[in-house]
C-alpha cells in the first residue's frame, strides 16, 4: 500500500493579499434617502434582529438583490 505524502498548504504570498485587499476597499459613496415611515421600518427591523451595522447590512441586500435579478435575466440559447 503507497504512504500518502504531506499535503502541500497553499500559501499566497502578502504581496497578493495586500493587492487583493486593495481592490475591496470601497471608495465610491452612494446616499440614500428614506422617508419617515421607511427609515422608522428600517430602525424598526435593525433592533428586532439585532443588526449594528446598518449600511453593511443595506450592502448586502441591495448586492444580493442584484445578483438574483442577474441569475433569473441570464441570457440562455435555447
């Protein structure tokens, strides 16, 4: 029976990271505006569930959103 041998950890080298972390960092600032009834619903919603960050929060929503209009738009040939 054959030995396995050691597996080999693949590591990135901290210029990638570094690189890769530089292309996260959100630059670019868009502002919403809420109504009283909406921005209470929202103050409302984030107490209920516990959520703190409430920009991180409307991120990923809006995101999520987003990539499940683009999953059901997908364009198909047949």
């Amino acid at each position: 029976m054959a030995r396995k041998g050691k597996s080999k950890k693949h590591t990135l080298s901290p210029d990638y990271r570094r690189e890769q972390s530089a292309l996260l960092v959100r630059k670019c600032r868009k502002t919403l505006l809420f109504n009283e009834r909406e921005r209470s619903l929202l103050e409302q919603y984030c107490h209920k569930f516990s959520i703190r960050n409430k920009s991180a929060f409307m991120r990923e929503i809006i995101i999520s959103h987003i990539l499940e209009q683009m999953d059901d738009n997908y364009p198909t040939l047949f």
